[in-house]
C-alpha cells in the first residue's frame, strides 16, 4: 500500500521517499486510533522500502510534533477496569506498539523525524527511532510521564540510553524538565537545527541528498551503529505495567484529564 489516508495520519511514496504525516487533532496523541493506523503503516512498510531510500516523520499540526500517549484513553482504562484487565490491555499496547517502533527503528531505510513545537512523551519516543531529527527552533522535547508516576513506555529509556550519555538520560527522565531545541541539537539529540517552520523542507532536501549514494551502504552501516535494544525495551515495559497499578498513577491521570488547561501535558 504505497498510499493511505486515515484519521490519525497519512502516508505516500514519491521519488523514493516515504512521508508519514501526523494530522489528529489536538497535538496527534498516540491512542487506540493512532495506534491501529500505525500498525497498517508498519505492515505496509516492508514493501514499501523496495522503492525508497528514505522515510520522513512530520506532523501537519501547528501544536507540534506529538503530544505522546493519549493519556484520556489512558485514564478511562485506569479508571473503569478491574486492575488486572487493566494491565493487560496496558501491556498489549505496550507490546503492540513497541513492534510499530521497532519495525521503524530497524527498516532498511534512512529515517528522518521532522519536529517542531510539542514532541513529547510518546511523540518523543517516535522521534527517537528514526535514524535523524531535524528540529525547527520552537521544538521542545520531553517525558513529562514522571508527574504521572509513570515512565516513558514506548521505548524511550533504552533509546535514550543507546543514543546520548548518561548525563542527559538522567536530566531528562528524573527531573521531567524539557529540552528546547538549542539545548537539544548541542547533546547531539537532533542532528540539524533550523529556523521557525522549516523542519519538513530541512527533512525533504536531507532525503534527496541520502538518494545520492548507494543504499546498500547506509543500510550497512545502520544495522552496524544503531542495533535494538531487545532486553531492555521488554524490561522497560515491565517497569511501566508495575508502576500503572500504584495509587498515585491514576491520581495523576484524573489530574490530567480533569484539567482545564489548553495543554496540561507542558511543564
């Protein structure tokens, strides 16, 4: 299916490059919805790599990037289930779309995340697999889960991990501040920094100059410098199924969802 357009996003193939687009409103948070559409992206993908060379993510919503995990969703789940049949649907989730992200992580393509604006929690974690990100400066990157008494569960903490230095790691996920895109493009977080609104154009040019040079090549060398951290990112999920059932996980979703804030997920 070199083509789709669905309710959460979108995507098409031209001149050897993927383009994912993000367009659910308010700030494309990655719930049930989102996730059936990215499962259909995933099992699509395969075929689609024999004619590119590359993928870009991008969002079509001025918010941002994404906002991450539909916490609602989330919180409807906390809330109106017996605890048990809770953990299991948040684990099958959980299972479910770490094989999206890893099924992109790994693809034999150059991948590239286009960022502006809100890239938080899960949207961060999308970003995190793609090979390059490239932010404009009004990007801000967070895991703003730790309020929540939860942490990052889309693979946030193994990437980090396989990415950046510990220093960063920590900063990030136990103080749940946020990264501006300056800060960010100097820890070697996002690869080119670019003005206000310029991140998809950056993006676009990036992938016809990867179509230049033998894919063989950069598959090589992606498979050699970028590996999946299996383990840990099944040990990750664990961590987050034990942390859902504490008190405090629910207080902090029903916060949230009884927030009358426009964006309650900003620090």
């Amino acid at each position: 299916m070199d083509q789709f357009r669905g309710k959460a996003l979108s995507w098409e193939v031209s001149a050897g490059v993927i383009e994912l687009a993000l367009h659910r409103e308010p700030c494309n948070e990655i719930g049930s919805l989102a996730l059936h559409e990215l499962e259909k992206f995933a099992d699509a993908l395969s075929g689609m790599a024999r004619q590119a060379h590359a993928l870009i993510v991008h969002s079509t919503l001025k918010a941002g990037f994404c906002a991450g995990a539909d916490l609602r969703e989330l919180y409807q789940r906390s809330h109106e289930m017996e605890k048990a049949q809770a953990v299991a649907g948040v684990r099958d989730f959980l299972e479910r779309i770490h094989r999206v992200l890893n099924t992109i992580d790994g693809a034999p393509l150059t991948t590239i995340a286009a960022v502006h604006g809100v890239t938080f929690g899960g949207g961060f974690e999308l970003a995190l697999v793609c090979d390059l990100i490239i932010a404009d400066k009004m990007a801000r990157f967070c895991f703003p889960e730790l309020r929540l008494g939860l942490i990052p569960g889309f693979g946030g903490i193994p990437r980090l991990k396989r990415d950046l230095g510990n220093g960063v790691v920590r900063d990030l996920l136990l103080t749940g501040r946020s990264f501006n895109a300056t800060r960010a493009h100097a820890v070697g977080l996002v690869s080119q920094l670019v003005a206000e609104g310029e991140a998809l154009r950056a993006a676009r040019a990036t992938a016809v100059q990867l179509g230049k040079f033998d894919r063989r090549t950069a598959i090589a060398a992606k498979k050699f410098i970028k590996p999946i951290p299996h383990h840990e990112l099944k040990q990750e999920i664990d961590l987050f199924c034990q942390l859902f059932v504490e008190p405090a996980v629910e207080a902090g979703l029903r916060k949230f969802v009884e927030s009358t804030e426009l964006q309650p997920y900003l620090p």
